[in-house]
C-alpha cells in the first residue's frame, strides 16, 4: 500500500467507558478491547467489552482482540460483543477466514503479524489477500507462554515498511510505540495506522497528558 502521510490512530488495552471516550475525545479512529490472552496487559472481561462496544459512535471503530483460533469460537465471540471488528492476535488454521466471512458479513478482519524477523515479510503476503488489514506487532507465538500483543517491545521497522510495501491493503503498526518514538516510526514505516497501549499509561491509567502528547507527535511527523 502507499505511503500515508497522517495515520490513522487506534488506542488499544481500553478498561472502561471513561477511557473509550478519552481517547475518542482526543481523536482516536479505533479502540482496542482486550479479551482473554495468555500473558500481557489489558484483558478485561467480555461483559464489559460488549458494555463499552455498546457506548462506541458510529465512524469508530471497535477492535476486539482475541487469542482465539477456533472460526466458531472467534463467530460466537463477535456475536455475543457485537464489535465491528475482529483483532486476530494468533495465526488460523486453513479455512477459517472463509468461515468467518461467511457467519460475520460487514465485520472487518485485522490480522497480527508479529515481527520477529524477515519471516514475517512472507507470513503477511500470504495472509493479506484473506483479511481487511494487516497489523504489525512485537509478540512472540513460539514461547511456552505465548506474546500475543502488549510487550511494550518495537520491533525493526525496516521489516514493517517492506511488508507496507508488499501488500496492497492497510497497515497498522504497534509495537512499543509512545509519544516520544511515535513521529520516527511513522516517518520510517508510513503505515495507514498506529495502535499504542501501554504507552499511555500511568500507573495502569489511560494519561490524558500522554494522549494529548502522542497525536501532537503524528500531526508534527
């Protein structure tokens, strides 16, 4: 996809509607709710996540997160949240794209790439033409305990901008991103969005100083 001047923000690990509204109020395109993960910050309960879905205006959009690579299990999630879409933080077995556009018609598919070396170039090539977009992150599936998202870790963004380059769709970048590296990442990389969590964050709080900070940094990259 082509380079993208001014991206597109998505504030993820959201814990309430005070927090969903923050970050909307200071211009977020894209909250994040985390489901359960098996490590990482910011899973909530999903009685909450479908709370605070209910609460998200229309022209932003809700991420769920999920660890899930069961299609039914993934289906049967996104009806009982109804989220607009769905952040596959795991990889699937063949075929299940197929099932979830067929069950979930309207719902937009985000696959997670993460980053962890030129492998992940191909990994993002094959999967694109089955997704909505693309979203990098700095986890690791191979560990005993899984990274699905969350580390704080940036990853080497030379790796994120050739597959924005490879692949003719949107691209979110994630990874360790906060105020202070956000503009150099966005310059480097040129994604069609960010997504940031941890941060921030102060003290496990969305910080409101923190979030005015990071979108004067993607106005001023």
């Amino acid at each position: 996809m082509k380079a993208t001047e001014k991206p597109r923000v998505k504030i993820c690990c959201i814990a309430s509607i005070a927090e969903a509204w923050l970050a909307i109020e200071h211009g977020a395109s894209a909250v994040g709710l985390v489901s359960a993960m098996p490590s990482g910050p910011g899973p909530i309960p999903e009685e909450l996540i479908a709370e605070i879905a209910a609460t998200i205006p229309p022209g932003v959009s809700s991420f769920v997160l999920t660890c899930q690579q069961d299609a039914a299990a993934i289906i049967d999630q996104q009806k009982r949240l109804r989220v607009n879409t769905i952040q596959i933080c795991d990889r699937l077995p063949a075929g299940s794209y197929e099932c979830l556009r067929e069950a979930l018609p309207g719902i937009s598919l985000v696959q997670v790439i993460h980053v962890t070396g030129p492998e992940a170039v191909d990994e993002a090539i094959a999967i694109a033409p089955q997704v909505d977009a693309i979203l990098l992150d700095s986890g690791n599936q191979s560990l005993a305990i899984k990274e699905l998202g969350g580390t704080g870790r940036t990853h080497d963004w030379r790796l994120s901008r050739t597959i924005r380059e490879s692949i003719d769709m949107p691209l979110f970048l994630a990874g360790g991103l906060k105020p202070e590296n956000v503009a150099t990442a966005i310059r480097e990389v040129r994604p069609f969005g960010i997504d940031v969590c941890s941060g921030l964050r102060t003290e496990g709080k969305l910080d409101p100083q923190k979030l005015a900070a990071l979108f004067n940094a993607v106005s001023s990259a």
